[in-house]
C-alpha cells in the first residue's frame, strides 16, 4: 500500500483538475448550504424582523424560544410521534417483509403495491388522507381538524402507509443476507419457527433493523410535508396563560410558522428554533454514525 | 406447509386491497360532483353525482393557476437539477477519491456534515441568498438543488469510486488518456448503475419536494405541482373538493406510471443507498 501523500503521476495529473471537478459544485454547495447555513448560525443570536437591521443579542432568542409553550408542545408532539410511528412502522414492515422475503406466490405484485404510496409526495399525501379521515369522520359529524387525538393518529396512519413499503425494502434485503446454511443448521437442530427468528433471523439483520430504526426517527422528527397538508397543527386551543397551542404542531411546522406566519415572535427566535431542530436532529445522526459504525469495526476485527 | 402459505397469501392480499383503497378512492371521487365527496366518500360515483371529466377539465384553470403549467415547471426543475447533481456530484466524489487532498477531504466532510443539517435550520438564510443572487426562477433552482443536494449524493458516489480499480484508469492515461477523457469516457460507464440509482433518488425528493419551491420562487409565477397543491386548499372559500382530487390523481399517474418502469432500479438503489447510509 502506496502512502497517500505520494501522488502516482497519474493522481497528480488529474490534480491540476480540480477547479473543473471540484469548483461548480463547491460553488453550488456554498450557495445552497455552507453560507446559509453560517449565516443562519449567526442570525440565531441576532434579533431582526430584518437582516440588514439584524443587532446582536446573545442568547436571547434561545431564551424566548425554549419559554414558548407552542413550540415545547410541538417538542413533545414530535417526540411522541416518532416513538409510535417509529414502533409500528418497524414492527410491520419486519412483518410483511418476513414473509415477502419467501419467494411465495405474488411476492412482486405484493412488494409493487406496498411500496407505491412511498413515492407519493407529502403534500399530495395530505390532501389525499384529509379526504378519506373526513369522509369517516364526517359519518360522526366532526373532523380531522377537530381533535388533536384525530390529527395525532390520522398522521400516524399515514406515515405507516407511505413508509412501511420504503422500510420493507431494506428488511427484504436484510433477510437476504442471512447464510441459508445457518437456517438449515437451526432447522436440524430442531429449532422452530419463533426460536429461528429471535435467535437467528434477528441478531443477523441488526445493520439492516438499526438503519430502520434510525431513518424512522428522522424521518418522524422531521416531518413537515404531511402535517402541513393533513392538519396544519389544528386544532388551536388555549393555555393556562392564554398563549394558543397548535394541538398537532410538529417541531418543523412550528419553525415555519415562526417564521412566516403570523407570531409574535421575531425571526431571531424563529432561527434559534431551528438552530435547536437542528441540534436534536444532528444528534440522532451522530448516535447513528457510532452505532453502525462500531459495528462496522466490530466485524473488521 | 402449504396450507400456511396460502393463508399468508390470503391476509397479504387482503391488505393490499386495503393498501391501494386510498387511491382508488381518489380516482373514484375525481369523477363526483364536489358536494358528494365529503359526504360520501367511499361510494361509486351514481346518476346523480356522476359528472364526468368536468371535474378535469375545472382542474386545468382551478387554483387562479394553469395546472398544465406547474407541470411543466415541475418536470423542468425535477429533469434538470437531477441532471446537475449527477454530473457534478459524480465528477466531484471520483476528483476526491482519487486526489484526497486536503481542500477535497474538506469538502467531504462537510457534504457528510451537511447530511445531518435539517432543512428548516437554512430555509431562511437560503431563501434570501437565493433571492439576493437571482437564483429565484424556475431556470436558475436547479443551481440551489445542486447546493443542497450536493453532499448526500458527493457520499453516495463517493462510497462507490472507492470500489473502481485504479488501474484501469492508469492504463488508459499511460495510453496518452488525459484526465477528463477518462472520467467521460471510462469511469462515467462504469458507474452507471450508480448513477441510476442516485438519480431515481434524486428525482423523488425534487418531484415532491415543497417546501425549497415554495420559499425560492416568486409563487405568484411560478408553481411547481405540490405548491399549486396546497395552494388550493390556502385559497379558502369555495374549495371544490371533486376538481382538488381531479388533480390529486393528475399528479399520481405519472408517479406511478414512472414507478412501474423503473420499479428494479428504484429498490435496486433504496436497498443498495441504505446500506449505505
């Protein structure tokens, strides 16, 4: 093995090419991502309606955000969303992927219908389960809108509908990778069908259940799409102190709403907000990097 | 043995049926008049209800908003900012896989990093530089695509350069083969199932995606398929449900028409990008 800093001629002739291979995305990316990003950093400790009158004011903004009864609401909404769609979401794909993982009759036509949904976008999505929750819920005379328990499990169904497929995939594959021999080995030693999956079946495809499980979380954390479509955090209802609270805002809409709808809040709050997002998101990221990647080392050694 | 597989084919079919309900729901409820789809949603379409492709035709201009012209500027952004990443990213992940110098491992880093920045953590900021650099039109978003969606497809194409042998590429440049050419011309056929897997996913979060659209361009003028979308329902007043769902499934089909003709590819790459990730 060469050491990496002696270039071969040839590395070293594609070298002098950088500002071609390199230079439009690294501007691209500077533009859609680096200087956003430092300045969305800053502007977190800023106070302005706007930029230019932007004045430096420390940690204020966090103060004003984490004292918002909407948005710990929409906090705790969130957290309690993604446990539950994350639990059903996992437990039902593994399911339909156990058995599709078979090679039984129909398994195509059966993965093509489940993963369909998934490539629906969030806000079609909405508008289309809006429609199906209020045409049953019209029956009783109320609405998804209504009820923060109709919003809170209408949203539910509706992520497992379009996720299970996407989550299946992965599972299918999982099962794949598990040695046939181990199975027959299982088999001979009179192993039956639940002692097979626990003892066998699962421990092989933990890659595949912690990469579910991790993607479910994100994507529960930051949903957006979808609650703006389907309820749009209705219902309002009033606290204690009389601050109005979304009942099923999650964290991204509440962000938003900061933003551009109608808060008292100035933007500095709003972006402090999502500074805040953006910390409990990254963290779930970096749990995930070291989870899979001591696996990962695990199996080098 | 048997008799066990042909109840899990039972219940399996049975859920698929229910599986597929909510967008033959929507079909059947594009060709009701708006006043019977909230209150009877799940009935066929009868004499009285039945209106036929009024509901279509209502839905072109519904929305104060042409509907065939978000479709157009929905297929252009989608077309052509996955073609910009593809390009750029794949050309920057084999630059920085083979040279990994310092201002390339930089740059990976920070695509890695960028990975796990939600996107409401730049909207704001994002929003604005596109505006002061008048990247707010339908023909410059694709720039801002390949900014925010540069890192996650750089790793991706990355992970598989990895995997290329160098040699091959050595031959061909001792054979008077100068860099570009043979990223063209050798490396680029190589990674085409990569870059077919990157670009269906590419395609699937641009086509839906809302929210960049929306806070990028000026909506007065320009709507991509979801923002005219939601748009109709934020138009309060007179919503007619029956021409919403007339466009609902306008905008289903071609999803679903690209789903069946590509349906290896996109579980190839969902498979192949979790592993992955």
């Amino acid at each position: 093995m060469k050491n990496k800093k002696d270039l071969t001629i040839y590395q070293k002739s594609i070298r002098k090419w950088g500002w071609l291979f390199l230079g439009p995305i690294m501007i691209a990316f500077a533009i859609g991502f680096l200087w956003p990003f430092i300045h969305g950093l800053y502007l977190a400790f800023c106070d302005f309606r706007l930029v230019s009158e932007a004045k430096f004011t420390g940690l204020a903004n966090f103060g004003k955000a984490l004292s918002d009864e909407g948005f710990l609401h929409s906090f705790v909404f969130s957290a309690i969303f993604t446990v539950v769609s994350m639990i059903l979401i996992n437990v039902l794909s593994f399911a339909v992927a156990y058995y599709l993982a078979k090679e039984i009759k129909g398994t195509k036509v059966f993965r093509t219908v489940f993963f369909m949904p998934n490539l629906i976008g969030g806000i079609v999505l909405g508008y289309l389960w809006s429609m199906i929750f209020d045409g049953f819920l019209s029956m009783f005379e109320t609405s998804v809108l209504m009820d923060s328990k109709f919003g809170f499990w209408g949203m539910i169904i509706m992520v497992c509908w379009q996720q299970i497929g996407y989550m299946m995939i992965i599972y299918i594959a999982g099962f794949k990778t598990i040695d046939e021999s181990m199975l027959e080995a299982a088999n001979i030693d009179g192993a039956n069908g639940r002692q097979t999956l626990f003892k066998v079946m699962i421990p092989n495809m933990l890659p595949a259940i912690s990469i579910c499980l991790f993607l479910s979380i994100a994507n529960g954390f930051k949903l957006f799409d979808q609650n703006l479509a389907l309820t749009a955090g209705m219902p309002i209802t009033t606290a204690a102190d009389g601050t109005m609270i979304k009942g099923t805002e999650m964290m991204a809409l509440n962000i938003y709403n900061t933003f551009y709808g109608q808060s008292s809040f100035g933007h500095g709050v709003a972006q402090a907000k999502a500074v805040i997002f953006f910390v409990i998101v990254a963290a779930i990221g970096i749990i995930q990097l070291m989870v899979t990647g001591r696996r990962k080392n695990e199996n080098k050694a | 043995m048997k008799t066990k597989h042909r109840a899990v084919i039972t219940v399996l079919t049975v859920v698929s049926l229910v599986y597929v309900l909510p967008v033959v729901a929507v079909a059947i409820n594009s060709f009701k008049k708006n006043t019977f789809v909230k209150s009877e949603t799940f009935a066929l379409p009868d004499a009285e209800s039945f209106v036929g492709v009024d509901n279509f035709v209502k839905g072109m201009t519904f929305g104060n908003y042409p509907f065939a012209k978000s479709v157009l500027y929905s297929i252009f952004i989608t077309v052509a900012s996955t073609a910009l990443i593809l390009l750029f990213a794949s050309m920057a992940a084999w630059f920085i896989v083979r040279v990994n110098n310092l201002i390339s491992k930089i740059f990976y880093y920070l695509c890695v990093f960028s990975m796990v920045v939600p996107f409401q953590m730049i909207m704001y900021t994002l929003a604005r530089t596109a505006d002061k650099l008048s990247l707010n039109t339908p023909f410059t978003i694709p720039v801002i695509y390949l900014g925010v969606g540069a890192g996650m497809a750089v790793f991706m194409f990355s992970g598989f350069v990895k995997a290329i042998p160098i040699e091959i590429e050595e031959a061909a440049s001792i054979d008077g083969c100068g860099p570009v050419k043979t990223f063209f011309k050798i490396v680029i056929p190589l990674m085409t199932p990569t870059l077919i897997s990157v670009g269906i996913l590419e395609i699937m979060w641009i086509w839906n995606d809302y929210l960049l659209p929306m806070l990028v361009l000026d909506i007065t003028k320009y709507r991509t398929i979801p923002i005219h979308i939601q748009y109709l329902k934020g138009s309060y007043g007179t919503v007619d449900l029956g021409a919403t769902m007339a466009l609902i499934l306008l905008s289903i089909i071609p999803v679903i028409i690209f789903y069946v003709s590509c349906q290896k590819h996109i579980v190839d790459g969902i498979a192949a990008g979790a592993v992955k990730g």
